[in-house]
C-alpha cells in the first residue's frame, strides 16, 4: 500500500510518539492520516478481505486496498456491528501487574 499512488505517507502520533502513517489521495475516501493496516489473524471475520486490528480503537477491521490503514466502517463492504476487540496484548491488557 505505501507504494500505491492514491495515497501519500504522513506522520500520525500514537501511544505518544510519532509515527509513519498513510493518508488517502482520492476525495471519495478518508484523507486523515492513519496508521498502516497491519494483518492480525484473529481479525480475519469477512471473506475475501485479510482482517486486522485498528490499533488507534482495538477493534477489527479489513484492509481494503481502497484507503488507507485498517478499515472499520465501510460503504462498500459489510462489517460486522460489533467488531472483535484486538492489539490489547496480553489477557490482563497490562492492568494486573502482579504485584
């Protein structure tokens, strides 16, 4: 995707740095800067699609190829209404430190 013309690399902060991130070219489609899409296996709910984890949200997505980073809503494709919950690591999200 970073390489496709329709859309332009930017920086976006998360967990609070910076981060490079991807921006949509065409007017149809979001142009804020997100992060890449990047593929999680325990995302994989709609056909034909490779799922992954909107880490910004923790919630399933798609990559599309039609914008950029991990899609969550879409007009062109049915997602499930309540996404799966993901990228929160391990069982305890880091809450139970064990101590």
């Amino acid at each position: 995707m970073q390489s496709s013309p329709c859309f332009e690399p930017c920086c976006v902060m998360f967990e609070g740095g910076e981060r490079c991130g991807l921006r949509g070219t065409a007017s149809s489609f979001r142009t804020e800067c997100v992060l890449p899409g990047e593929p999680d296996d325990s995302c994989d709910e709609v056909v034909q699609f490779q799922g992954c984890c909107d880490l910004t949200q923790h919630r399933c997505g798609i990559i599309g190829g039609f914008a950029p980073g991990c899609q969550t809503k879409s007009t062109f494709v049915t997602l499930p209404q309540n996404p799966k919950t993901c990228g929160l690591g391990g069982d305890d999200a880091g809450v139970n430190d064990g101590g």
